[in-house]
C-alpha cells in the first residue's frame, strides 16, 4: 500500500483531477472532450499527472514542516487551521501555474468557468487529501497525549496517596507513644507488650497502599490497636464490637478502617462508650463507628485530619464505589462507610508468618 500510495496515488490523483475538471467544463460548454485532438487531450493528462506528483510531494515535505515547527503546540486546532491555510495558498499557487494556462491557450481560452473549476476542483481535492492523510498523524498525537495525561495523572494520584499516608503515620505514632510513656511508669511488663504490639501495627503500615488486603487482616490490626488503646483508656469506657465474619475474605485497601476507630477513640466522651459494627450486606462492606460525645455547647469540627484524609482516599482508591457519611447527634457521633469490595482474586501481601504472629499477638 506505501508503494502504491508513493509511485501510483499522484497520478491517480492526477487524472481524477483532470477528468473532473474536463467533465464540469464540458456541462457548462456543451463539448465533449474525447472529440477534441487527442494529442491536446494527452498533453493536458500528462501536466496533470505532473500536477499530481508535484502537488503531493509537496503535501508531504510541508508535513515534515509541520511536524517539526510546530509539534510542541498544544492548540491542536489552531495548529490544523494554521496547516490548512498553508496547504491551501501552495494547491492555489500549483493549481494556477501548471493547469490554469492548459485552459488559457487550448478552446476558446480561459473564461470565468475555467477560473472557478479549476481553482475550486483541485483546492477541494488537496483538502481532501490532506484531510485523509493527516487524519492517522494527529490521531496518534491525540492517543499519545492521552496516554501522557493519564500517565501524568496517575503519578499525581499516587503521590497524593503517599502523602495522605505520611500525614497518617505521625498522628498514630504520637498518640501511640503517649500511651506507651504514661504505661511505663506503672506497669514496665506491660509497656514491653504495648511496644511489641506497636511495632506490628507500624509493620503493617509499611506494607504497600496499593495492593489490596483481606479484611481479615484489617481487622486483626484493629485489634491490636484496640487492645493499645485500651491501656490509656479509662475503666469505665464501654467498647461493643460486632464483626461479620463473611468479611473475612472480602479484599480492601489496606488502612481504610482505621482512621474511623482511631476517631472514635480521640474523640470519645461523654457518657463513654463506643461501639464498632462491621457487616456484609448485598455484596458490600459496611462499617459503622460510634462514639459518644459530651452533650453539645457550641458547633464543632465533626473529626479531625484522619476522617479528611480519609475521605480523600476514598476517592483515589473507589472512585464512584462508596459511600461515607459523617453524623453528629447531641451525645453522639457517628461515622459510616460503605464500599464495593474488590475482587477476590489477588495476590496477598502479607505471608503466613506475619498472619500467624498478628493472630497471636491480636
């Protein structure tokens, strides 16, 4: 096709130009231009088989122009409008030089008819080339600049991601290390118990936000979390926590759950209780926070930089696939979340020995 496109199209294109040409002409005259002298017919094919070569010759050296000059411009249609006009003025140029003296100097010269079809036929056939050949270029223009996009985008995406997840880190850590400074002075046993179930909780921090966990491990890091707080919580706290155990084998992001339980406990007050209730219903995970709260004297921030960030990732991670809906009462606070679990195929990225010491130290 490249050689019939380089060596055969011109004339091709050549002739289709001139037949039109002849064809128009004759039904404005009334001649027939097969009972003109076939030398003169010949003669007038071979300029505009010439006029075939030339023109798209030129056609593509002015590609090669344009590709280079202007390949960094972003206004694709200013950058087609522009190779329009050029395209145009050099058809206009060709068409004037090489066939407009063939109607000048042959019949009764060239009249007005002769002007307007031959200015208008091959300037209509050169757009319409252009138009075809140009048509794959800018297409893999568009395809690549798309991809680059989203290329671009998806980087953006996962560093926001990572920042969510260092802004994440600090908040935990402080709050961990002030349970675990105020326990060492009562209870040094149980101290080394706290830091051995904060390193886990740390480990299990470092693993990977874009692969997808079982919940079952989300749920073993709440309890280790739980069982942390519990030592700087006081005795009279009420923690009720209903887990489905159909979630086990569901798939999440990792971390997801967290924030939630670690609000509750931030902010619980009041008359101190919270309850935790995780479910699997019409094929979606639905976890539902509540903490009490003192009775309401002035409007406050419902949550803190967990449940921000938490929404936002939500909206990276389940674009269109959840739902999060925050709710303040006068003693109560509460916080659901609903997502479409992701397949269970995966890859796990947690090994066997890390599960077997999370469920012994859970």
């Amino acid at each position: 096709m490249s050689n019939f496109r380089r060596y055969y199209f011109p004339a091709v294109y050549g002739l289709t130009t001139y037949f039109s040409i002849r064809l128009l002409l004759d039904t404005v005259t009334g001649m027939r231009f097969w009972e003109r002298s076939w030398g003169l017919n010949l003669f007038e094919i071979s300029c505009c088989i010439l006029f075939g070569y030339l023109l798209i010759g030129v056609h593509h050296y002015l590609y090669r122009y344009f590709d280079k000059r202007w390949a960094d411009m972003g206004d694709y249609k200013k950058r087609v409008l522009k190779e329009i006009g050029v395209i145009s003025l050099m058809t206009i140029l060709f068409q004037n030089i090489l066939i407009l003296p063939l109607a000048a100097f042959t019949d009764d010269g060239a009249q007005w008819y002769d002007v307007a079809d031959i200015n208008l036929v091959p300037l209509l056939y050169s757009l319409i080339y252009y138009g075809v050949s140009r048509s794959n270029t800018f297409l893999e223009a568009y395809v690549n600049n798309k991809t680059k996009l989203q290329e671009v985008m998806n980087d953006q995406l996962q560093a926001e991601l990572k920042f969510l997840k260092s802004q994440l880190h600090p908040h935990f850590i402080f709050n961990a290390l002030n349970t675990i400074y105020f326990q060492m002075d009562e209870d040094v046993n149980a101290a080394k118990k706290s830091v051995e179930q904060f390193s886990e909780l740390l480990r299990y921090q470092l693993y990977d936000q874009q692969q997808t966990v079982s919940i079952r491990h989300e749920i073993q890091y709440l309890h280790s979390f739980i069982n942390l707080q519990k030592v700087r919580a006081s005795d009279r706290l009420v923690l009720n926590l209903q887990l489905d155990p159909d979630l086990y084998d569901q798939q999440v992001y990792p971390l997801l759950l967290f924030p939630l339980v670690e609000n509750a406990f931030k902010y619980v007050g009041g008359e101190y209780w919270i309850n935790i209730h995780a479910s699997l219903k019409h094929d979606r995970i639905h976890f539902v926070v509540e903490n009490a709260i003192p009775k309401i004297t002035m409007p406050t921030k419902a949550g803190g930089i967990g449940l921000e960030n938490l929404k936002r990732r939500l909206e990276l991670l389940y674009p269109g696939k959840h739902t999060f809906e925050v709710s303040k009462a006068e003693h109560t606070f509460r916080v659901a979340l609903s997502i479409q679990p992701e397949p269970l195929t995966y890859q796990t990225i947690i090994t066997e020995d890390d599960e077997d010491q999370m469920r012994h130290h859970g």
